[in-house]
C-alpha cells in the first residue's frame, strides 16, 4: 500500500505520551482511551453514553489537561437557555454600546453533562459550533478556538424527564462510547489511591495545543487505497439495505467513517488506512447513526442490538487483501 510522507512514526509517539498520561488515571480502559484519541486527531466530537460514576467527567478532564486545553463542564438541565452556554451580549455603559459576554462554549474542551436532559432549542445551541467552530450572536460570528471538541455524556437508562437528541443531532458526534465498569483490579487500584476530585487529579501536560493542531493536519494525508475505501463504501451501502435499520448511514456518516480510520492508522503509527482500521471504526462511527425498526427496552440495548447488525455486515463483507 502506498504511504503519504507523513512523519507517522513522530505522530504516533506524541499520542503514545498522551495515552500514557490518561491512563495513569483512568484505569483498564485502554480501547475507550483509544478511540478518544481518534475523536482529538480527527477533529471529531464525542457521545459518552454510560451510567453515571463511572469516569466519563474525569476522562475528559484529564485529556484536556493532557493537551494543556481549556476545559469547561456544563450540567445540562431542562431550565438551561442557549445564552447559558453560548453567552449573552450586554449593554456596557462605559462603552455605550453592547458587548459579547461568552459563555462556557468557547473552551478547547466542552463536557456537556447529560445533553438530552436540556430542551431541543439549548441542545441545537451547539450545532453551528460543532458544525463550523463558530457561533452567530446579534449577526456577529465568533470564533470558538482550536482545538475544539465537545464532550457529551447521557445516562442510558434514566429517560425520565429527558429530551432525546434528534438523529440529526447524533449524526454530527463522530464517535458513542461507553465506559462500562472496570473489572476488579482496576476498581481494586482506583479504591486505594483514594478519591479525588477530578480537578485535582495530579495531570501535567504532555503536548500543547499547537501541537495538537498539527497532528490534526495529518489525518487527511492518509493514503486510502481504492479497494479499502470500496469496503468502506460497501459497509455503509449494507446498512442502507439491512432489513434490521429503518434507515441507513447518510453519506455525512460515510465521510466520518474515513476520517476515523484515517486517525486510527495515523494513532496506531501508520500514512496509511489497512481494512482492520476500518473495521474498528465501523461500531464507534456508524452505530449511533442506525435506529432499529423495532423497539427496545433502552438505548443500551437497542445500541447492543444495531452493533450486533453492524458486526453481521463486517462477517458477510471478506476484507480486501
């Protein structure tokens, strides 16, 4: 396969002392670590979808930290307003004339705890920013900074008094995630260093935030061969046609299914995307993006039920060689 010049080598190591540095705290999770890295190199956002306590909030602090990032946390309630997260302009008397007060949106890093407990309209707030790294106040466009990654996390079961995002909302999260519980080792360690506050987790950095930019420039270097993008291409065609999906992977869902695996070939070292590279992204990328036909008890298990679908089309699909 042809290779890009790409110093991946250097990529990899820069990442590889991030990774290091995450899982000094967060324990046992090396895949989820993983595909968090692939969300930073590629640009992406981040749906977090587990029960609470399990270190979503601490995951995405110690990145933050990780990569000398601004970090914010909103709770997301059903009284939040749109101004709560982007700001608010206020008349400034000195000035006499109104100023841009910004909100807690414009971070590198933005933990939008519980997103589907807040309204549509506070929920859709995000979407310009997520979108385009912008948001429109008063017909002036502001600039959210870079790196810029939303972190959202919903509780999976409790749907009580909830506002589920709108497919159109999901499909703009590159990657769902889930922590799980860790195993009884891991918890064994983490029950003896104590409990800390995720704040006051000892991380020190180990990039910066202009280094990170400069790895994201990489991403769409990264030779994809003809026959692997046409497996791709025939995996996202499957489930437009899988009698288990109402509807298929849009074709916004195929470009973030490239764009994953070309970081996750770029994390693991490489200038190149391999079709296991592909194949890894395909639940990450593509499952929140597929509703099932028939009902299910909770997101968990409609979740476990579309990725069980998703690993039929990759065993019916033979990987180019």
């Amino acid at each position: 396969m042809k290779a890009n010049v790409i110093p991946a080598p250097r990529v990899k190591a820069a990442l590889d002392r991030v990774r290091a540095n995450i899982t000094q705290v967060i324990k046992g999770k090396e895949e989820v670590v993983e595909r968090v890295l692939v969300g930073l190199l590629a640009g992406g956002h981040l749906l977090m979808e587990d029960l609470p306590g399990l270190g979503k909030t601490t995951l995405a602090y110690s990145l933050a930290r990780s990569i000398d990032c601004d970090f914010a946390r909103v709770q997301f309630t059903s009284d939040l307003l749109p101004s709560d997260v982007i700001g608010v302009s206020v008349y400034d008397e000195r000035q006499r004339e109104f100023v841009f007060k910004r909100g807690p949106l414009f971070t590198n890093i933005l933990l939008a705890d519980e997103i589907n407990r807040t309204t549509p309209k506070t929920q859709s707030a995000l979407l310009e920013a997520m979108d385009r790294g912008k948001v429109s106040v008063d017909g002036q466009t502001h600039e959210v900074g870079e790196p810029f990654m939303v972190f959202a996390t919903q509780n999976p079961v409790d749907y009580e008094g909830t506002f589920p995002l709108p497919e159109s909302q999901m499909d703009r999260f590159l990657l769902r995630l889930e922590m799980g519980y860790p195993d009884f080792q891991d918890e064994m360690t983490i029950l003896q260093r104590g409990f800390q506050h995720y704040d006051a987790i000892p991380t020190e950095p180990v990039l910066t935030r202009e280094e990170v930019l400069e790895l994201q420039g990489y991403v769409g270097q990264v030779y994809c061969e003809p026959t692997v993008l046409e497996y791709m291409l025939r995996i996202v065609t499957a489930t437009r046609t899988e009698a288990e999906f109402r509807a298929g992977v849009s074709t916004r869902g195929s470009i973030a299914l490239k764009t994953a695996a070309q970081a996750c070939a770029l994390l693991r070292g490489r200038g190149f995307i391999t079709p296991q590279d592909v194949a890894d992204m395909v639940p990450p990328v593509l499952a929140h993006r597929l509703t099932l036909r028939r009902p299910a008890t909770d997101s968990l298990e409609a979740h476990r039920l579309v990725e069980a679908s998703l690993y039929q089309i990759l065993d019916r699909l033979p990987q180019p060689v």
